[in-house]
C-alpha cells in the first residue's frame, strides 16, 4: 500500500511580467509570482533550493548562498556559464553537439 506524503514546503515559479501566460499553463495562480530581479533575489534568501535554467536566476541564488539544480541543456555551455558555488548541482545532456547551436 502506497502513502502520499504531502511536502511540507511551497512550491513557487518566480517569473516576469510575460512569462506568466506559459506559467499558467503548468502552474496554478498560487503558485506563481510576478518579481523583478531585485525581488527574486530577497527570495532566493529564503528558499530551500532553487530549481533553473542556466539563467540569470541561477546566478542570484549562487550569490545569497541558495542551493540550486542547474538545468544546462541545448545551447548552454555550463563550463562557460553556470554558477559554480558550494550546494549547486549541474544536470546536462550528453548530446554530440553540446552546446547544440
């Protein structure tokens, strides 16, 4: 027999003003919230970890100490441009043209 067990954490997207309409597709309202970089940053400070693209947000979290899951995919080159700081995990493709144009 199989138990749920419900996180005891939140989940929350942080995005910008026009990514919210491909957030809601797989994210419910409450779970989105619209920041710019300055807030995201004061959000990082208290997050558990931060799952990402090799973006910008990576970047932040890796500055005020937030462990992240770095997802460096297609055209990234984590060995040029993903944080590199103590608690943060890379995931990449094992693909031949990595990083693909």
């Amino acid at each position: 027999r199989t138990k749920k067990i419900k996180p005891s954490w939140d989940i929350k997207v942080l995005c910008a003003d026009f990514e919210v309409q491909k957030v809601r597709s797989y994210f419910s309202q409450e779970q989105i919230e619209v920041t710019s970089l300055v807030e995201a940053r004061e959000k990082l400070k208290t997050a558990r970890i931060l799952v990402t693209g090799d973006t910008s947000m990576a970047h932040l979290a890796a500055e005020v100490k937030t462990p992240s899951l770095v997802l460096s995919l297609g055209s990234s080159d984590y060995t040029k441009t993903a944080p590199w700081a103590h608690g943060n995990w890379i995931l990449t493709s094992e693909v031949g043209c990595a990083p693909c144009p």
